[in-house]
C-alpha cells in the first residue's frame, strides 16, 4: 500500500481540492489518514473509488464502499 497526498489523489481523481473536500463531507470519498499535519489516502482506497465510478455505482453505493473501506482500516 502507498499513501498518496492531496495532489497526488487529486490528480488521480481528476477534481480539484475543494472538490475532493466537498466529497468527503458528503461521503462520497474516504477521510484521510493524518500523519503529523499531513494528509494521505491510501492508493488502493482511491482505486477502488474510482472503479465504482466508472462502473457507473449509485452515489448511496459509493457511500457504503466508503464506510467499508473507513471501517476496513480498524482491522
């Protein structure tokens, strides 16, 4: 696993910051881990987010992908 930081995630995702923001607070992309002041994510949650979206998944079905792959991270 790689932990990506906001402009690599950005980048991968094709939105901008205050989008990808905007997502997280409505559910739709995962939290980041902090580390320190920073903020990552890890690669294989943001590929799996992104191949929901092209598999053309439901906003609501985006959504459960995202508390599994949050609640994932505990385990």
């Amino acid at each position: 696993m790689i932990l990506l930081n906001k402009h690599k995630v950005t980048a991968i995702y094709g939105r901008g910051p205050s989008s990808l923001y905007a997502d997280i607070n409505n559910g739709l992309f995962t939290e980041p881990v902090k580390l320190g002041k920073s903020s990552r994510w890890p690669d294989t949650e943001v590929d799996q987010i992104i191949k929901a979206r092209v598999a053309g998944w439901s906003d609501d079905q985006i959504r459960e992908l995202v508390e599994k792959l949050e609640a994932d991270r505990t385990k």
